[in-house]
C-alpha cells in the first residue's frame, strides 16, 4: 500500500498520509498542457461555452506572464510533466457508503467520516481533480445554505456563479492564478444567505493521489448581508519521488456586516509546491479572517489578502508556517485598506528546523482616501538550529496621514533558560523543547476549533521528533 | 525586458570615459587607477539602467533623469579656492566661524580646497582630495578604492568608477585619537552637472576620528547629478562618528552608495540625513566583518513638496557577536514621499548576532506617502533580531496640548517634528552643523 520513498519526508508524515492508492480513475488527461488539453478538461465537465472560453483566455494568460522571480524557486517545475486532469470516479456521492470503497478507505484513515459526525455541518472531500463527496446537514439547506463543489455549484447555480466567479482574483492576477482559471476543477462553492448563522465548520478535505497531478481546485465562498461562516479545509498527498503541483484558487466575498473565517491545515507530502492564491473582499462592517497553517509541501507560496472595501471592515489574518527538512515556507498575508475606518491584525508565527526556510512576507497597503485606518503586524520567528533560515519581508504602502500603523518581528531560538526550566522539572529536552514551539504557536493555535488544534498540536510534535540532540 | 532594459546608454559614456581619463592622467594619477577606470567603463558599457523590475528600483524612477544624463558634464572645473573666502557662501555659513576641523571641499568635478590643521598633521592624520591621495598615498588605495563598493553593482556604480571626479581621503594612522574632526564638502555650482566622486576613509588599529560630509548646493535651473561612493574601512578596535548630510538644491537628482567595514570590536556610529535634491536615493551598507564590532545606525528624511527619498540600509553580520542597532526616521509633507528598504541579513554561523531596526514615519499630509520594507533573513539560530516600524501622523492630542497653552497651529507642529527629529539631530557631532540642520528643518516645516 505504502511506497518506500526517495525525498526526504517528516518523520510520521509516510505512517498517516503517505500511503497511496492503486490508481483508479475513469479519465485522466494526457501529461502536458494546450488548448486540447483546456477543451478536453471542459468538455468532460459539459460546462457551458463561457466557461470554455474563459478557460482558453487564462491559457493564453498564462502562457504569456513570466516565472516569479522573488520568493521561492519555482524554475523546476515542468509543466508539460503534469497531468492535469484526473477524474478518479463517474459520480460524487451523496453519502458515505456511495464514495468507492479505495477512496473511502483513503478518508477514513485520514478520518473524515468520523470528523463529519462529530462537529462538522458539511464536508466535501476531493480527490485528485474531483470532487468525490459532498455533504451538507439538511437544517442548513433548508435555510437556503448552498454547499457544493464548484462543478456542480456552476451547473445548478449558474447565474449566481457568474455573477461572482473570477471577480476577487481574474485570471491575469498573476501567472499560478492564470493557471488554475485555465485547468480548475473541484473545490467547494458556498453560498450563505442573509443573516444566517453557520454555527458548526464547513469542512474540505482535499487528497492528491496521482503521480505527476496537478490540482487546481478553485473555491468561491459568498457570506450575504450579516451571515458568518467558518470554513475548514486540510490537504494530503502521497509521498512520491516525483514533485506534484497544487494551484488553488479562493476567493471570498463578505458582505456588509457578514463574518467568514477561513482555516487551513495545509499538510501535503515535502514534494508539493504549494503555489495558492487567496483573496478575500470585505464590505461595510464585514470581518474577513484567514487562519494559514502551513506544515507541509516542498515550497508554498501563499499570502492569503484582505482587501477592505468599506468601511468598518476589518480583516485578521493568522499565519504559522514550518518549516523542516528541505521545505519552504514563504507564507504571509496582505492587507489593503481601500476605505477610511478599516482596521486590520497579521500575526505570524514561523519555525524552522533541520536547514528549513521559513518566512513572512506581506503588504500593508492603505490607499489614497482611507483615513482613520489601522493595521497591526506582528511577525515572531524560531529558529531551532544552526542550518536553518528564518525571512521576515514586511511592505508597508502608505498613502494617506491619518492612519496608525505598526510592524514588529522578532526572530529568536528557544531560550537555554526555558530548556533549563522545563528540564530541571524532569521534563526531558525533547519534550519541552516541543511544548515550548506549542507555546509559541499557542496565540494561533487557541484560534482553531478544538479537534485542529489537537491535530495541529499533534503534526507539531511530529515535526518536533529528534529535534533536539 | 522592459523599456529601461532595452536602452542601453552605451557610446556616449565612452567619450566621457576619455575625458575623465585623459583629465585624471593630467593631474597625474597612476597607471593603476586609469586602468581600473577603463575595467569600469567597461563593465558600464556592458550595463544598461537599473531595471524597474529590480526589488531597489521599483519604487524609484529616475526616468527624468536618464533621459537627460547624456546631456550633462561629468568634468566641470571650478578654479582652486586660495581661502576660505573664495568658497560659496553658503558653505562657509555651514563650516562656521571658529571651526578648526580638517576641510576638504569639492565643487563639481575637483576639489578647490583642502586645510589640515597642525594638531592632526603631527598625528599622521591624512585628510585630502583623492586625486592628491592617490599621487602620494597609492599604497593606501590600491586594496580599498573599490574593494568594498564593486564597479559591478550597478549601471551607476560603474560609470562612477571609470568617470570618477573628485573625493577624498581619508586615514588615521594606528592608535592616533584624531584631535580634530574631518569635514568634507561637495558643491554643485548649478545645472548640467554630473558628480561622482569616490572617498575612502581608513581608520587603523584603535585610531579614533569624526568625519562629517556635507552635500550642499543652491537651486538651479536644468538637472544635476550626484553620484558618490564613500567606502569606509575600521581597523581593530578603532571608533568612527561618520555623519552624511545632504541637502541639495531641487534640482539634483542623488544616487549614492556607502559601504562600512568594520573589523574585530570595531565601533561605527553612522548618522545619515535627507533634506535636499528632487530625488535622492541612497544605499549605505554596514558590513560587520569582525566578532564585537558594532554599527549604530541613525538617520532621517524629511521631504516636502514633490521629493521623494528613498533609503536602503543593510546590516550585514557576516560573524558572530556583532550588534547592530538602527533608528531611521522619515517625515513627509504636500506630496512628499520616501521609502525605508532596511535589511538585516545574518550570515550562517554568525551565532549571538544582536540586531535592531527601527522606521518611523510621520505623515503631515494626505497627500504623503510613506513606504517601509524592513526585512530579516537569518541563517543562524543563536540570535536576537529585532525590527519595528510605524507610520502615522501628528497626535492630535499631542498638537490639543500646545495650542490650549497658546502655541499656534503651525508652531505646536514645528515642535512636534523637532521633537520627532531630535534623537537622531543630537547625535549629529559637531554643533554648529546641528544648528543649521535644525534651520533647514525649521524652514521646511514652513
């Protein structure tokens, strides 16, 4: 079941999520990308024409914006060695004992079935480039609650897709996000009416299992007038020898006076690159909260954004990035305030270990107009030996007087004093030098709901293992 | 490729390469130093302008200027001032009455003036134009004159290393606590002008000194160019005040690139100001090169109506226990704008690096624009590295206090931004060079 890998991976990362299935699909595109291969993806999907055609347009997009030349080294990805299309199974299920027995053997390792029953409202799953399952409790649909993958959200809802898809992030954002308008498929679209309350997380739990696959999944979150949503999403994948790509596209409107909070566990195996764009828009009063945890990939370039339109809007992004063994983490977030009385929060919280690189880059914009403005950034970084890098990239774009801004960043490694403290306890090095990197994380950590943040406390330790000599 | 790219400004900087080469072989430069100002013409020929693409210069256009450097002369002679009294006036208001420093003083391409007071010519102390130096000092230059700022940084860089016009230097010979401070002067008579000279200041083993450059000139009708390089070396245990001010006339565009170094427990206090010029951009490197050195670092801009200053700072610890602390302060009004792009890189291995950076930006109008980059990249894990930056405007409350006891409108903000100003302007070493920065400071408030 488990392949013997090549790459160095984190130590426990091979027993929980490394496995990988036989790989069963019923269609997967030729490696490589063109406009047949654009058609072809579009075509199966039997989407209508504008969609088509909005897909061709990004290609050309794509094909023409150049390689970032900041932030990671993404020169070694070969485009034409992906696959970027693989439809692992005919339908998406509608329960549980509909998803194919290999897949459902997948989720509940990773423990989906038993996370839905537990606390979760809804919980979509996918699986390489589609979506597999998808579930919503009946009390929310009945109040109008849409939670679907964006497939079938375009199919049953149309006009509503329409009206938003492409509009927070278009194509020609920049050239990962030219990529994924050309070839997405799966992610979840959600739509939350005005004024209701989603008390319970709605769940994605997104899996690679394909060799060589490139996923682009592409999700849309509405939150009307006074609605809160809380969105969770984990990701996966097999350790192979060969690097995977996975390009996502988020965008997020909050309409005046709405909440949405978006969390990632994001966890793929140390042969992902990660290249994710996330944006979200915020209106009058709205909060916008992006909670990033990055522990896995080979290389994530990720600065989930908060544009606050209106004002009284506010937007809080939480980052923590790990970084361990030949990893790169280059997480951060964006703030801009386009309107006068907007407020916004960054916290970061980066750790690297064994010759990891991790680091904090983010804007703060306030535009021309926007006075009364606030914005906190606070950026701390741990630095757990001596092959290790830590970066803190701060941009601060002010355009008007009457604002107050602050920026601060420490970078520092655990204290000896600590060390001593917790180890004159009995408590032996290892394990407090774990507790004290879960205390350092603890302001994001306590943010998450509670089986996260055992889960998110519990990837820690694993990445924490034989850490300390 | 962008625009900038494509235009390559070669052919016309060869024909200036030979006057400047042809005028510094006159004046008797040896055969080293020509030919290393041909290895830079050639690297410049094989340059074109800073890219807008590239991470210094995307917020910086200099485009006004690059479309306008071809027509103007890079070797402008001034006639050789006898005494004080052939200099422009406003620099003798700035060197004061009673002043016994060492004076140097540039105007466009040569320099017309050097004064060394007894008390540091018995000390050895060196202190003239580089084109002196380099007759009888050659010993001294050839491992520092561009050992530490590379002909290859840049477009600028290069054409500054092959056109070079002026400069001085500057040495204090081992264990001497210079008894007297250093001053240097460049003036820009008016427009058409392009300046760049180069300066080395060496301080050997525990020698002491203070050496403060002043960047003057009046308005004047058509652009002028500066582009100097300083590049500054500390000896072992060795102390140096460097000041750097500069407030040009408006129409001078400032490009200039400072490079310290500083040796086993060497001591740097480094303070830089920008008042004057239409834009100025400035890069000043502090390399910690040995264990217990320590750079301190304090600076600020003040723009108004249309400047734009843009500041790059790097703290480089290339070795363990070095410590770096730095505080730049930036103040806009009308449509001003700056950029502080600070970097605090910690090399690998460099263990017990203590550093600090600190921005702080005070915006007087809506119109203002302030930009802060502080960055960190660090390669070892026994470290303290630190930085903060804030920007905001006048404290209401603060300007509610001094006009309920009577102050003006306009004089409660003078005070305020003098107070904003006053920890970097106290450091400033010599006093009457703090009273007439706190005059140009008091006159740009307005």
């Amino acid at each position: 079941m488990t392949t013997a890998s090549t790459t160095g991976i984190r130590e426990g990362y091979e027993e929980k999520y490394g496995f990988h299935d036989t790989e069963q699909h019923v269609f997967k595109s030729r490696r490589g990308l063109s406009r047949e291969i654009v058609q072809e993806i579009s075509e199966m999907k039997g989407e209508p024409l504008w969609m088509r055609d909005y897909r061709l347009k990004a290609l050309e997009i794509f094909e023409k914006k150049p390689m970032p030349t900041w932030g990671g080294n993404v020169q070694e990805i070969d485009f034409q060695n992906i696959y970027y299309y693989v439809k692992p199974t005919s339908e998406e299920a509608k329960s549980w004992e509909d998803v194919p027995a290999d897949m459902k053997r997948t989720f509940d390792r990773l423990g989906i079935p038993e996370a839905e029953q537990k606390f979760l409202a809804g919980v979509g799953a996918q699986y390489d480039s589609e979506v597999v399952y998808h579930k919503i409790k009946e009390s929310l649909e009945k109040q109008g609650v849409i939670f679907l993958s964006c497939d079938h959200a375009l199919k049953e809802h149309e006009e509503l897709f329409k009206q938003y898809f492409g509009t927070v992030i278009p194509s020609t954002d920049n050239k990962f996000a030219a990529l994924n308008s050309a070839v997405w498929s799966g992610g979840s679209f959600i739509y939350v009416p005005k004024g209701v309350h989603v008390d319970v997380p709605l769940q994605a739990y997104f899996r690679i299992n394909t060799k060589d696959m490139g996923q682009f999944e592409r999700t849309l979150i509405i939150v009307d007038e006074g609605a809160y949503v809380h969105y969770v999403e984990g990701c996966t994948a097999p350790t192979y020898s060969s690097d995977s790509l996975h390009s996502a596209v988020v965008e997020i409107i909050v309409k005046a006076g709405a909440r949405c909070r978006y969390t990632t566990i994001q966890n793929w195996s140390n042969n992902v690159y990660n290249l994710v764009t996330k944006r979200a828009v915020a209106y009058r009063d709205a909060t916008m909260e992006w909670v990033d945890g990055n522990l896995g990939s080979k290389l994530t370039m990720k600065y989930p954004s908060v544009y606050m339109m209106e004002p009284g809007a506010h937007g809080e992004i939480l980052s923590i990035a790990f970084a361990g063994k030949g990893q790169h983490q280059d997480a951060g977030g964006k703030v801009v305030h386009a309107a006068p009385h907007t407020t916004s929060k960054i916290i970061s919280k980066s750790i690297s270990k064994d010759g990891g690189r991790a680091g904090y880059r983010g804007l703060v914009k306030v535009a021309k107009g926007a006075t009364d403005c606030k914005s906190t950034v606070n950026c701390d970084a741990l630095l757990l030996d001596e092959q290790s890098r830590s970066d803190t990239y701060p941009y601060m774009e002010i355009e008007e007087d009457r604002v107050s801004i602050g920026h601060e960043a420490t970078v520092s490694k655990i204290g000896d004093e600590q060390l001593f403290y917790l180890q004159s306890r009995g408590i032996d090095k290892e394990e407090a030098a774990a507790m004290i990197v879960s205390g350092f994380i603890e302001p994001i950590v306590k943010e998450l709901p509670m089986e996260y943040a055992v889960e998110m406390n519990r990837l820690i330790q694993l990445q924490m293992e034989g850490s300390v000599g | 490729m962008t625009t900038a790219e494509l235009k390559t400004p070669t052919g016309f900087d060869v024909e200036w390469a030979a006057r400047a080469e042809a005028l510094a072989a006159r004046s008797g430069e040896p055969a080293w130093a020509l030919e290393r100002r041909r290895a830079a013409a050639a690297i410049a020929g094989s340059l074109s302008f800073p890219s807008r693409e590239h991470e210094l210069w995307r917020r910086t256009d200099f485009r006004t200027l690059e479309t306008e450097i071809e027509k103007l002369d890079p070797c402008t002679e001034s006639p050789a001032a006898r005494t004080l009294d052939d200099l422009p006036t406003a620099i003798r208001s700035w060197i004061g009455d009673h002043d016994a420093s060492a004076l140097v003083v540039q105007r466009d391409a040569g320099v017309v003036f050097e004064r060394v007071p007894a008390s540091l010519a018995r000390q050895g102390v060196i202190a003239c134009s580089m084109g002196r130096a380099l007759r009888d000092h050659a010993g001294k230059l050839t491992g520092t004159l561009g050992a530490l700022l590379e002909p290859d940084y840049d477009w600028y860089v290069a054409i500054g290393a092959a056109l070079r016009t002026g400069g001085a230097f500057v040495y204090v010979p081992e264990g001497v606590e210079a008894a007297a401070p250093v001053r240097l002067f460049h003036w820009i008579d008016g427009g058409g002008r392009l300046s760049v000279p180069r300066s080395v200041v060496v301080l050997g083993r525990g020698a002491k000194a203070t050496v403060v450059e002043e960047l003057l000139s009046e308005t004047a009708d058509g652009i002028s160019f500066y582009g100097g390089g300083t590049e500054v070396y500390l000896g072992e245990e060795s102390k140096l005040i460097y000041g750097t001010l500069q407030d040009w006339g408006r129409n001078v565009y400032h490009y200039s690139n400072q490079r310290a170094r500083l040796d086993r427990g060497a001591e740097l206090q480094w303070i830089q100001t920008v008042l004057g010029g239409r834009m100025a951009k400035c890069n000043s490197y502090f390399n910690l090169a040995g264990p217990g050195s320590q750079a301190y670092v304090h600076g600020f801009m003040f723009g108004d109506q249309r400047q734009h200053f843009h500041l790059h700072t790097l703290q480089r610890h290339l070795v363990d226990h070095t410590t770096s602390d730095l505080l730049i302060k930036g103040c806009l009004k009308d449509r001003a704008r700056s950029i502080y792009q600070g970097l605090i890189q910690v090399s690998e291995g460099a263990q017990r690096t203590d550093a600090y950076q600190a921005n702080r930006n005070l915006l007087l109008s809506d119109t203002a624009r302030a930009d802060s980059i502080p960055g960190l990249e660090i390669l070892a894990n026994d470290v303290r590295c630190t930085h903060g930056a804030t920007i905001g405007h006048v404290d209401p409350e603060q300007m509610y206090y001094l006009m309920a006891r009577g102050l003006p409108r306009m004089e409660a903000q003078r005070l305020i931004v003098e107070g904003f100003f006053a920890p970097v302007l106290d450091r400033i070493p010599l006093e009457n060079v703090r009273e007439q920065l706190r005059q140009v400071i008091q006159h740009k408030i307005g």
